[in-house]
C-alpha cells in the first residue's frame, strides 16, 4: 500500500509524461525477469537481493503509470468537451438525464445532468456525452432525481482559483466526471421521470420518508447523519459540528457502517452452527453493505468503509486468520486500483488515517485503563473517549493543513453523543425503509429517535459555538506529516525495544529539521508583501508588513446572497494564519468595499479601524457601526496629512480626502489614498477616487505622489487615473480590482491605455484572480501563487 502511494505521489511532484513513465516500466520489468529467472541459476543470493529491490520499484513505477494512464483518460475526456468553453456565457439547448439533486450553499437548487446531445444557437448538435452541473434558483421549479429533459441553459466558465488557498472547484467538479457548470434557464418541452427502478430512486423514496417521519427542524438532521445528504443543513450547523469535533458522524462514514454491520455480527455464531449458514451470511452481508452504500448515493468514504467491513467480517465468518491493518490496507489497494486520484481526497486521507491510527494506537491506549474497569461499562466509556482522543490526535496534520482549525473538545462531545448514536442511527434508517404501511406504528416509535437526533444538534451546537472548543493553526510544511507517522508509530511500539529506539531517533531528527525549517522561514530577507484578492467588482487588499503585522484595505463587496468577508476574506486569512489584524482601512463606505467588514470584525480581533469621514446612508453602512460600537472597536476618520504608524520600517502616508467643512456629493472622491512606503519602493492605493480628487492630490502633493506600484482607481474606471496624475505618479507596475463581467464595463479602454503609457506590467484580477506582490525594499516583484 505505501508503495502504491508512494508512486501515485511520484506522479503529483513530476512531469514525466506517460511514454516515459511506461518504457521506465517495462524497463524496471525486464530487469527484474532477468535477476529472478536467469541470474538465479548463477548468484542465487544477489539474485534474491536484486529481484526484491527490483519488485519494490516495480510496484512503484507500476502505481505511476497506472494514475498516468487515468489522467490521460481524464485529460482526454476535458479535451472533448473543450468546445463548450466555446460557449461561455452563451444558451445552448441540452438533453439528458438528471442523475442527481441538491442544494448549493446559498439555497439554489443544482442538479447533475448526464447530458447525450447539445444543440447551439446556429441550430448544429453534437450528440457528445458528458456530464454538467446546474443551478436553477426559479421558484416552484423542482426537478427530480431520474427526469429526462431538453432545456435551455446559460453555459458558465469553467471556474478556476482565484485566490490563494481557494477551494478548487474546478478540479473538484473533474473529479466528479463534471466537464461544466451553468444556469438552467427554461424547460423545453415536456419533461417526465423515468420509471424504472434505480438508487436514485430509492434515495428519493428514503428522504421522502424521512421528511414525513420526523419533524420539519430535525428532518435535515436525519438526512445528514442516516445517508449523509447535507444539503438542507446550514453552514452554522456544520461549523458547529466541526468545531466541536462531531463533523465525522454527519460525514457518514466508517463510524456509520459499523453502527450497520455491528447488529449482524451477533448472529454469526448462530451462522457458524449451519451447513450454508457462513455463505447466506456472507450473501447478507454483501447485500446490507451494497445497499447501504446506495442510499448514501455510494459516497467515497461509504464504500471505503464497507469494503474494510466486509474483508473483516468476512474473515470472521470463515475464520480467517486477520490482522486489521493488513486488510485495511488491503482495501486502501483496491480502491486505488479503481481510482488512483482518490489519494489526494481529504475524504480518503481522513478514513484512513484514522482507522490506522485507531489500529496502531488503541491497543497502546488501553493500557490506561485500569484492568478491573477494562471489560466493564466504565471501561467502555472510558475506551470511547481514548477513541475519540487518539483519531483527533492522529488527524490533526491532515485537519490543519486543510482546515487551518483543530477541535479540542472533541472527546468530551463524542462521550456526549456516539453512544445515542450507535442505537439511533441503525434503528431511525430502519423505519425510514420500511413501506407506507407501518407508518402508524413508525410514527410513535421513532419519537426516541428523534429526542436523540435533537440531543446531538444540541450538544454540537453548545460545545461548537464557544470559541474555547477549537483553536486555529497553520500547517504548511510536509515534515509534520512525517514527524506525526513516526510519532505514532513510535507510540504502536513502545513496547518493542529494538523498535521504539530507533523511531525514537527518528522522531528527534525530523523534529530537528521541522525546527530548523521553521527557522529559516522566520529569518529569511524581510519582505512587504501585498495581495489584491479577487473578490469581483470590489476591493480586498491585504499588506502583510516584514515584522508580521497586518494591514486589510478596503473589504469586499456585498449583494445579496454573497458577502466577500465570508466567502473570500475570510477563508484566504484563516489559512495564511491571522487572527488578529492590526490595521483596517476602509477608502469609502461603498458596498463593494466595506461589503465584508462586519463579517472581518465579528471573526477577527481589529485592532483599530481607519475609515473617510464621509457620512453614508445606507443600510450596510449603519450596521458597520452598530457593530463597531457592540464590540467597541476604535475608529478614526483620517484625512490627508496624517499618518499610519505601525512599525518602523514601514511609512503609510494619507494622501486623501481632504478636510472639508461639507461632504462632495460623490462618495468616490472623498476615498481615503495612501502611499505605503518600504525602503526605495512605495504603493498608491486610491481609492475609488476619481478626477476630481486626484486634481487635488497632484495640486498639493506634486512628485511626493511617484509610485512603482499603482492599483487603478476605481476599478478601471474612464473618470480615473487621469492623464494628470499619471505624469506625476509614473507607475511601473499597475492592478486593477475588478469583475470579468460587470455592469460598469470596466475597466474602461482609455483609462488602461492611459495606464499603459507608463507601466510596464499590468494585471486585472478579473483575469488573473489574485495578484501577489513581494518587496524587499529594493525591488517589487510579482509573486505565482497557484
């Protein structure tokens, strides 16, 4: 299994293309048939030594064409669906089968198409298969799982990242088998389901059930933790989940196919007693895992588990002899024989690690109990918790690097919760299967069911809401991976000397070069780095000064239903590791600036806000203020003349507005401007200020505006960076913030000729997503982040 991984890895860190990588193959294969088979009759012992080095490079080198091979299936699949990038932000006619039903974070509904043939505007079809993603938020509109139809839809383009630690949705959707995404536009023609039986339709039948058995409040909630639909839960609920350390039992899983598979292991004694009784257990067996598996549409992590839980339960049956790991690993071989990309799922590295870990650790672990309360209910409760401590304990490199938070409190919450659990999942899945008929009998019983379901949201909520559950870290270095594997197997061996010392010096060297890693980082050159984050037609820049301090200007946008703070703002900081921001900029109360900053206060500690003076009535503007005065946080109307003091090697000097007994009538040219200075290079950030303001900027500062690094005012709007300022300003380097399609049509075709006159490197976030910046004092560069 670990040289399997070892040579899909090798795929990920190399550019060896699949001929290459097959004659290397046939190379290692040959070597290895001549030292088994013809050197042998020679040098049995070299030969012995050659051929099992040889076999281990085999395997390796075999894993590595094998997930080249799917990723040429895959590229050529995206290669013959290219055409539909084509036809971004066009209507194109579709027929095809729904396959799939769901909700989008923000509501919408969204469906998955197997689409046979697609008709264009000049009424040519291509009958090429594929499979798209659609969202349709029109009201009393409501498809179903299995409908065949023809409509019309609104191609998208294909989304790619566009911002530092962005979640990759695209290389999500290509998992998926999904080629594109878009908007259902109408139905064309007569839709109707189709009518054969099928999982999609068993699914349906199930939730449907579900929805009448229990309440409309925790009905979402059976759906989550019985089939692991999450869609009707909100984003409030599954934080509180994670945070509390509960996220793995609505992400059904391993946990959920043991609560299934535990009942039957109780009649396998009486099946060891019958002639045919270990194959019809075997049959029943295989027919509770593959039907569980489809309800919950069989999801990656369900299948995992039920492939684990049916090579274990079959070596129970037939007394087999079993170790765990080895099957374990056994499956983990299967399924990436099936798929190798499944490797780098969050999903499959968290199943598995922590079913190693427990495997690895919990015999260790309960040696800690007391052997008179070991066999006992105290030792059960006890065994429950160290379960709980040593998976969260196991998973915190993997929980860390993709999440950037960690749960504390996660043993206390599954002591609270799993032993409900165990009883209310199996027995609220069984009423949610059974016929319309028993439902005056299911609609008393599952009552029990439902006070737990009740209980677990509630505990999760309790303990997930408080910010003493969790703590947030950063993890981007690959050693605590490694340091993590050899402490854990260091702790599985600790009582085998000849063993424990040597993973011992293992552990001390890795820590060593963890240590020294992170010190390099800390002393290397001392550099100012800027990040404009694309958050469409908006801005959200973040200076991250050489002594760690942190400075956001200006907010994001907000609309309804989208807020940049949540959405772009939020994520990108937790990830870099900032909870505290020293300094908030805000150029003018515009949404698409201050959109975000009740979200940035309410989740980061500010520690002073700098903001225009000008006095806007707007709704988004008053609760900015109403919430600065709830959690009493400083505010200070700047103007031009003063300055922003943080650290020594750092000037941000005001440029703008000017203080004026009455506000203009446009809010854009009262935007705060600031020069951020670092040794010979400085940065203009104006704003939304436009050609009046700017007048008064090269009026009263003159050559003081020259900058080598401009961000275009206005988002590249015709009515700034004059002619006038550009003389003055001279940039080298230009950004614009803004949306690729926006109802301003910016940036405006004179105003980047302008710009161009004098810049020599010009980017739009609207094309390159984020634009990344470093400087040294001495020179500015642009930095590739993807």
């Amino acid at each position: 299994m670990l040289l399997i991984m070892l040579g899909i890895a090798w795929d990920y860190y190399s550019n060896i293309n699949l001929f290459f990588s097959a004659v290397f193959f046939t190379s290692i294969l040959i070597l290895w048939g001549i030292t088994e088979f013809l050197l042998r009759r020679y040098k049995i012992v070299l030969s012995s030594r050659l051929s099992i080095i040889l076999y281990l490079i085999l395997i390796i080198s075999a894993s590595f064409v094998w997930i080249k091979v799917a990723d040429h299936n895959r590229q050529v699949h995206i290669e013959k669906t290219k055409f539909l990038e084509l036809y971004a932000w066009e209507n194109v006619v579709i027929e095809g089968l729904i396959k799939e039903k769901g909700f989008t974070a923000g509501g919408k509904r969204v469906y998955t198409i197997d689409v046979i043939s697609t008709v264009y505007e000049s009424e040519s079809s291509i009958a090429e298969n594929y499979r798209i993603r659609l969202y349709d938020d029109k009201p009393g509109r409501d498809l179903q799982n299995g409908t065949e139809l023809k409509a019309e839809i609104q191609l998208y383009a294909f989304p790619e990242i566009r911002n530092p630690h962005d979640f990759d949705y695209g290389g999500w959707l290509h998992d998926q088998n999904i080629v594109a995404h878009g908007e259902l536009v109408q139905l064309n023609g007569n839709s109707y389901e189709q009518k054969r039986i099928g999982w999609i339709k068993i699914r349906e039948y199930v939730q449907n059930n579900i929805d009448k058995l229990f309440s409309a409040d925790l009905a979402p909630m059976a759906k989550a933790l019985f089939l692991g639909y999450k869609a009707e839960i909100s984003d409030d609920t599954k934080q509180h989940f994670s945070r509390s350390g509960l996220s793995h039992i609505m992400a059904v899983s391993g946990l959920h196919v043991g609560f299934i598979v535990a009942p039957f292991w109780f009649i396998i004694p009486f099946l060891w007693t019958r002639k045919w009784g270990k194959w019809l257990g075997l049959l029943l067996l295989t027919f509770l895992l593959l039907g569980y598996a489809g309800l919950t549409g069989f999801s990656a992590s369900v299948s995992r588990a039920s492939l684990m839980a049916w090579l274990i339960t079959y070596g129970k049956l037939f007394s087999k002899v079993r170790n765990s790991i080895n099957l374990t690993a056994g499956a983990a071989i299967i399924l990436l024989i099936i798929d190798p990309h499944q490797l780098f799922d969050v999903g499959f590295q968290l199943s598995f690690s922590a079913v190693f870990t427990i495997l690895l650790l919990m015999p260790e672990a309960q040696r800690l109990i007391p052997i008179r309360y070991r066999f006992g209910k105290t030792g059960a409760l006890a065994t429950l918790v160290l379960i709980s401590v040593v998976v969260q304990g196991g998973l915190f490199p993997v929980l860390t690097y993709y999440f950037g938070e960690f749960s504390i409190a996660g043993p206390v919450a599954n002591a609270f919760v799993i032993p409900l659990m165990t009883v209310a999942v199996p027995v609220g899945l069984f009423f949610s299967v059974l016929p319309q008929i028993f439902y005056p009998f299911t609609t008393y019983a599952v009552f029990p069911v439902e006070w737990s379901l009740g209980w677990v949201e509630g505990v999760a909520e309790y303990i997930g809401s408080s910010d003493l559950s969790y703590f947030s870290f950063t993890n981007d270095s690959g050693l605590l991976f490694l340091l993590w594997l050899i402490l854990i197997l260091l702790l599985a061996s600790s009582r085998i000397p000849e063993m424990k010392w040597k993973l011992l010096i293992c552990v001390l060297f890795v820590l060593n070069l963890f240590m020294l890693e992170q010190t390099f980082k800390k002393s290397g050159d001392p550099v100012l780095r800027i990040t404009f984050l694309d958050v469409g037609q908006g801005d959200a820049i973040h200076i991250q000064t050489p002594s760690q301090k942190h400075i956001l200007v200006d907010a994001g946008r907000w609309s309804p239903g989208y807020d940049s703070g949540s959405r772009v703002i939020n994520p990108y900081l937790k990830h870099v590791g900032i909870d505290e921001i020293d300094a908030v900029i805000l150029s003018h109360p515009h949404a698409d600036h201050i959109g975000g900053i009740v979200t940035i206060i309410e989740n980061f500690k500010v520690q002073k806000i700098y903001q225009s003076s000008y006095a806007y009535d707007s709704q988004l503007y008053q609760n900015f203020l109403g919430k600065t005065d709830e959690l009493d946080l400083p505010i200070k109307n700047i103007y031009a003349g003063d300055q922003i003091e943080l650290e020594e090697n750092i000037r941000i000097y005001v440029l703008g507005p000017m203080m004026r007994s009455s506000n203009p009538s446009n809010p854009n040219n009262s935007s705060v401007a600031v020069k951020v200075v670092y040794g010979d290079q400085s940065i203009l950030l104006t704003g939304d200020a436009e050609s009046q303001q700017e007048s008064k900027m090269v009026n009263i500062y003159g050559d003081f505006l020259k900058s080598n690094l401009y961000k275009m005012g206005h988002h590249g709007s015709r009515t700034s960076s004059t002619e006038t300022l550009l003389e003055i300003v001279e940039p080298e380097i230009s950004v614009a913030s803004l949306a690729f399609r926006n109802r301003f049509r910016h940036p405006n075709r004179d105003a980047v000729s302008r710009v161009s006159k004098f810049t020599q490197e010009n980017y739009f976030t609207s094309l390159q997503g984020a634009v990344v910046f470093e400087s040294d004092g001495k020179s500015i560069i642009k930095v590739d982040w993807k």
